[in-house]
C-alpha cells in the first residue's frame, strides 16, 4: 500500500492499494464528521462495487444514500447534475455531510462539483475505479461538468478529504478503458519523468499490469508536486494540459461520444509535438519516440480533423488568457513549458 | 463618499456615494487586468443604467457585452445560469475576463455564482442598484441560484474584486423595493447594533432617506466584520441568518413569488422573536420593540402560514448540521447567538 499526502489548501491522502473498496469505511471514517454519504456512481459501477462500498460504509455508522446516473461523458451534464441537487435536497443531505465519488473521471467530475456547490460546500471523497480517475482526475481537486459549448468549462476546485484507489477495481475494466488511462500515463512521462518514460517503454499494454502499483504512485506523485505548487492552475498546473487543449477539441470534434479522453489527448500529444518538431522547438526525433510509445499501448489513432481545423475549438479552451493561449510543449522526454502564444500565432502554429 | 475595505480571503473596497455608476470604469480599471467585461443585468436595471455603465466601462477600453434576462427571483435558476454560460463561451470569455452584475440581489447572487464557475472562476465586480442588494447582498462573497427544493440552496463563496453602491440608483427604485431591503436593515440592528436601531426607531420609511448613506455604511461595515471574523460561514456569519430560516420558508411557501424576501426576513424576526419570548430566550418586550420598528418601514406583515407549518422547509436550511439546526435568536437588540435544536427541538420551539 502506498500513500502519498496531497498538501494543498486542505491537505489529504491518496491511499494506492488492493482491496480498498471493501474496507473504504474506516479510511473514511478517520477524515469527515458526516452522518450521512451520499454514494454517486453510474450504473456500470455501480452494478459492481456498490453493495460492498455501501456495507463497508454502513459498518462504521454511516447512512448512505445511492444515486445512479447513466454510464458516459453525455452524463456529465447541467440536466445530471440538477438531478444529483435534487437528490440531496430530498434526502435533507446538510453542509456537514458528505459526497462520495464510485467510478471513473466522470463520476468525480460530477460528483465533485456537486459536493463543491451544493450548500456551498460538502466534504467529498474519490473512490476512483478507472485508471484514468486514478492517475488523474481524482487527484488535484479539479471537478467540472460539460456544457454544450465545450467540455468543462463549468467547474470548481474542491479538494476531497480522501481519495482511495483501489487497483483491484482496474482488473474489472475493459481494455479499452485500460488503454485510455494509459493517454494520461504517457502523459506524465513527457511532461515530467524520463523514468516513468523508460518503465512504459520496458512494457506494453499487456505487461504493464507487472508494475501498476509502481506507475500510479509515480504518477500521482508527479501531479501532486505539480498541484501544490500550483494549486488554482495559475503557472505550473498548466503543465499538465500537454496534449489536452487540441485533445478537448477533439473530443467536442466527435461530439464526446467518437473518441475517449485518453486517445484524444494521446492525439493531441502527437499533434502538439509534431508541430513542435517541426518549428524546432522541441529535439529532433521527439515524435518518433513518442508514436513508438504510444503504439505500444495501442494509442496510436487516427481522427478526422486536421490540427488546424480545431483552432476555433480551442478558444473556448480554459488556458486561453484574453487574446492569448497557453500551448504546453515538451522540448525533450520529461521536459516541458508552457508557451504564450496569441490567438493569430496560435492559428500559425496549427497550419 | 464612504470606502469600507473588506479583508477576506481577497481584499476588496466597497464604495457608497451618489455618482458611482456613471463613472465606473475608472473604478473598474484599477482592479481587474480584464480585457472584456460581461454586464450581467435584468430587463428592469438595464433599461435604466446599462447604457451609461456600458459607456463609463468603454471609456477605460474595456470591450463589453451585455446579458439580459427578465427580472425576478424565477430567473435565479439553472436556465438563466445555463444561458449566461453559453454567452459567455458563444462570446469567448476567458478565465482572466470580469463579470459585472448591475442589479439587485437576484443578478448579483446569479451573476457571482457564474463567475465563481465559469472555467472555475472569473474576475467580478458587483454594482448593485437595490437597497437589499447593497446592504446585504453584494457584500460577503455570498453567490447561489434557486433549485426546485429551496433557495440558495446551490451556490460558492466568491468574493467580489469591487463594490459600488450609487446611492443615486435607489431613488429609481419604487417603494416596495425600498421596504424590502430595510428588512435587512432592521436585521443587522437587531442582531449587531442598538445605535443603528436607535435612528431607524427615530425615522421611518420616509425620513430615512435623510440618513440613507450612514444606515447603508453601518450596514455594510457590521457585516464586513462579521465577514472578516467568519468567511466560510461556520460560526459568527451565521448571525446574519436572522430571520431567515424561517424567511426562505416563508418565501418557499409562496413559491418564491407571493412574498418578497425583505419582507419574509422581517416576518421570519418576528416569528422567531416571538418564540424566543415565549420560551424566555430573550427579554421581556422585545418582540414589541421590533414590530414597533417593523411598522414604520410597512415590515408588519401577515402571511397564512404559521410557523410550525414550517418546520419541514427549514430542514433544508443551509445552516442544519446533521440532526441538527443552528438558529439565530436575538436576546436583546444588538445582541444575538447561534442556538444549536435538535430538529427534534426546533419542531418543539415552533410550535
């Protein structure tokens, strides 16, 4: 079991390890003052893991109320999210109570940003089970939901007391949910870790389960430095947007449906960096070795749209700056900046 | 001209003089690097002031687009919200652009609220026009919208980088709305200030514009302090709440339409005053020196209602905590608390 403490404005631990779920109640026990936890999941999930989550929380007390959502990024929505607020107000949930999140990025997407609004405030715990939730949507205090304009563009930041990662729960998941986590993983290695770098290329989709532990730890390790120096996203956290800017016009491309998330930015990464090796702002070679990676991990995808067909999606982007965006690019493996450009330079930049 | 600094978690100046509005940009300029300003208004308020604050804003360079929506506490709701958010991205607003809410309570909570959310926080600026709006409403960093099951029962703590309140703005104002906000009025001197409750007892609701900038100054500098002593709202702040458990209930009761909240306020002190008299919670006479008080400002209201029908609306008053409520009762004028019931014990005292 690995723990690593996240010291942000409030400060709580990631607790990496097998069988979490089972005995989530008495982590949970330790960090909120709730009677009551409303447990929010998508019906996937919550097919699985909620009986046992709901018994272990039920034996140290706690009266748990279930809310279900349909599975799917469509779910993260203004519509989901007024149904979750009525929930609570109908079960008399209260400002000290608390919200806990069973699934993936969109269930603590979701879940967070009702426990950061509702009353203006609820404790809130993730119980991640996606390897892309655990790597990175769970840590960082980061919630949002989409509108129809663009992909979480509405949000807030809401650290939770606790976020429990059990990797029990990735051996549940389809492939394909494997493989978009994986987006996020490479992710972290170019912006951050030659080593991480190194351990993805030594494996490959399939015998990257050897070592799962060790690379959640390094990766959430990596986003906490990132996250505490850089809480609110004002400099250093905008680092963690490599791949993502082009990567959410994509996903808005293809209507949220046609492509995951972790195949998107992993597409993103590619378009960003060929660019980059292009204007030789980044060493040459740098694409080569990230597609050998990425193929190795079956990220390696083809999209319709043409970097410079997604200019006018990426001004929605939440990095933009008033006639400036910020573009995160990496000039070697593990080595990365965020780079102004204005709106004008940044269209030059996709043609 | 009266400055009153605020010192929360970001520090700002509320202003009060005559002339603010017309001249806001300078104002405006000095505290935000914006390059465009959202003027969040509704149909009443733009009519009248939106041309000159649009002008004033213009004169400095800032680029401005007007959002208007049909007044009154039905707007205060996730469509109006949805609405603004999809100004705000058709419009290309950035997370270094500024909200300004020209209005009452109802633009200004709506209005905060998007800015606390869209792309997880916007500058904002508040020019309130209504008196409820400047002495209570736009100070304190209080934003939220209606849900079907409450009011403000959805919202964040988002402090404003400005407040101007022109007092020439309440002289547009009809009557009514003049009595609503000296609901509120009459509310801070019962809980924080027998001075304050000694002029009021000495005008009424003619006269008082003869002492209007000091009663709004006063106003405003109790619950800067109060504010100071208790941003997040898990202690002192919750004494603003007099009146107003029983207030939204009332409110709720009429659908949020019958009955206006300056109105519901006074009516909740006075229920709560009454109760708190017949079980010697507080001196022998004070609920007559309060509808004394409440006569003069046409406060004394009847509703059909009684208040322990109102015992289950309360139960989703922000200020519950688990089992139990928090309600604030005034032992004296200028002096008041936080009593913890047991909902159990909160039906009993409003029976």
């Amino acid at each position: 079991m690995e723990i690593i403490t996240v010291n942000a404005s409030q400060k709580y631990d990631v607790i990496i390890g097998t069988g979490l779920l089972e005995n989530c109640g008495e982590y949970v026990k330790k960090v909120t003052k709730a009677e009551k936890i409303a447990l929010i999941s998508d019906d996937n999930v919550s097919g699985i893991y909620s009986e046992r989550v709901t018994a272990s929380l039920k034996q140290e007390g706690f009266e748990v109320c279930l809310f279900t959502f349909p599975h799917g990024e469509a779910s993260k929505c203004s519509d989901t999210l007024n149904r979750i607020y009525g929930f609570l107000a109908e079960n008399h949930f209260t400002r000290t109570d608390c919200i806990a999140a069973l699934g993936g990025g969109v269930t603590g997407d979701m879940a967070g940003y009702a426990s950061a609004t509702y009353l203006r405030g609820m404790d809130f715990i993730q119980l991640p089970t996606s390897l892309l939730a655990q790597v990175d949507s769970s840590v960082g205090g980061k919630t949002a939901i989409d509108i129809p304009e663009g992909k979480n563009l509405v949000g807030a930041f809401k650290q939770p007391k606790l976020v429990l990662c059990d990797t029990n729960a990735l051996r549940t998941l389809p492939r394909d949910f494997l493989i978009d986590g994986m987006g996020e993983v490479v992710k972290y290695a170019m912006i951050k870790s030659a080593p991480l770098f190194d351990i993805l290329s030594a494996n490959d989709i399939d015998s990257i389960w050897n070592v799962m532990d060790e690379v959640i730890a390094k990766c959430v390790s990596i986003k906490r430095d990132v996250v505490e120096a850089d809480e609110f996203d004002k400099g250093e956290r905008m680092l963690l947007n490599f791949g993502h800017t082009l990567g959410h016009s994509i996903e808005q491309y293809y209507n949220y449906t046609g492509i995951s998330h972790g195949r998107a930015v992993a597409k993103g990464m590619e378009m960003v960096t060929e660019l980059s090796e292009k204007r030789k702002l980044c060493r040459n070679g740098l694409t080569d070795d990230l597609m050998t990676l990425l193929k190795k991990y079956c990220l390696d995808i083809t999209v319709e749209p043409k970097a410079s067909q997604l200019g006018n999606a990426c001004l929605n982007d939440k990095k933009r700056e008033g006639g400036s965006i910020n573009i995160i690019i990496c000039s070697d493996i593990g080595k990365s900046s965020a780079v102004k450009m204005t709106v004008g330079d940044f269209a030059n930049f996709l043609e």
